[in-house]
C-alpha cells in the first residue's frame, strides 16, 4: 500500500514538473514571436515606405492588414496586475489563438497573493488545456472560452466557461470524469488538491454544450 502510494506520488510530481515546464516553454515562445516581430520592424516600416513613395495605396492596405494579423497572433492582451497570472494566461490565449479558439477575458488580480505561483499555474494551466481540448472538437464557427477574474472580498475568483460537443456531461459518483482515457486526469486531482489544500471552493458544471468551472482561493 505504501509503495503504490509513493508511486503515485512520483507520477503526479513527474507529471507536475512536465506541465510547468509546458507552460514556461509556452511563456518563452510568445516573447520568442514578441522579440522577433520587434526585429523585423524596421524592415516592414521601410516596405511600407516603399509602397507609400510609389502612390500605391492598396499595397498599402494590403500590407497594413497582414501586419495586424500577424500582430494579434504575438500581442500581450491581457494585463491583469499579477506578473504570473499575465504570463500563463497569455501564453494560453495564444495557444488557443493559434487553433481557431476565440478566447473573452477578463481578469484582475492583485499583484501579491498568498496562493503560491506554481498552484496558480497549475490551476490555470489545466483549466486553460482542458477548454482548448473541449473545443477542439467542435467547427471553428462554435468554439469559445471565456474567462472571468476578479477579487471577491479576501478571495480570488476564478471562473472559466468553455463549449462543449455533445449534450450535458454526466457524473461518475458525484464526479465529472476526464475523457482523455488512461493515464490521464491528474489535472483535475492536482487542482482538487490544491482548493482543499487552501481550504477554498470549487464548483463544476456542465449544461447543454457548455462546461463551467469556479474556484475561490482565500486570500
């Protein structure tokens, strides 16, 4: 018993390091496209200069609209007040960005909190992934995320609503169960683990084509 229990204890530490480790290599590659579309800034300014000296206004536009496309694909949207928040959410939006995931936020979040920054990211993190896999199997036209948080007196709430395919979920002994398969579903125990572990709340649910998760955190 005690050695299936430290097994299970390495797994979800070898697991934990695996998704910081995801997360920072997400944080790194949006400043990544950041620093590099600021290196190429000179040269689209004197492309843009060139079309401008020959009168030729709709290469103009044309060149305009993709800089802006390209922009929205590497810009830093969200500012919420807390250094960690900004980066794991950002990163997020990109990622979802980048696979056709239309992504509402809004968040605001003191810039010191008593909840640790690697519980943070964990619980942001799982939150975020598991939304963008829900949406993933649904048409780009129907995909959505909304995230919305904010201070509730001494707590900070979260709340993160993604669409689903397919009709309510159902529960498993008073559960929602991944559906990832096998091997999978140490997100959902890590951030259970962490709201006990901060004596907070969580709540889950899912209603038709719809999932919903809210978490308060003592602060």
């Amino acid at each position: 018993m005690i050695f299936i229990s430290k097994l299970i204890d390495r797994q979800i530490a070898a697991w934990q390091t695996g998704l910081v480790q995801t997360h920072y290599d997400e944080v790194e590659n949006m400043y990544r496209q950041v620093r590099g579309w600021r290196h190429d800034y000179r040269n689209h300014i004197q492309v843009l200069k060139s079309y401008a000296a020959s009168g030729d206004l709709s290469a103009v536009r044309r060149y305009l609209e993709m800089l802006d496309q390209d922009l929205s694909t590497v810009d830093t949207v969200l500012k919420t007040g807390n250094k960690m928040t900004d980066a794991i959410l950002n990163s997020k939006i990109s990622l979802a960005r980048s696979k056709h995931i239309p992504v509402t936020a809004d968040a605001h979040v003191p810039v010191a909190l008593t909840t640790s920054e690697l519980d943070l990211c964990i619980i942001i993190g799982n939150l975020f992934d598991n939304a963008i896999e829900a949406n993933l199997a649904l048409p780009k036209e129907e995909r959505m995320i909304r995230i919305y948080m904010d201070m509730k007196n001494t707590q900070l709430y979260m709340c993160f609503t993604n669409r689903t395919a397919g009709g309510k979920l159902r529960k498993e002994n008073g559960l929602f169960r991944t559906t990832k398969g096998s091997g999978h579903g140490f997100g959902l125990v890590r951030i259970d683990t962490i709201v006990e572990r901060n004596l907070g709340y969580l709540s889950r649910n899912s209603e038709e084509g719809a999932f919903t998760t809210e978490i308060l955190l003592p602060q």
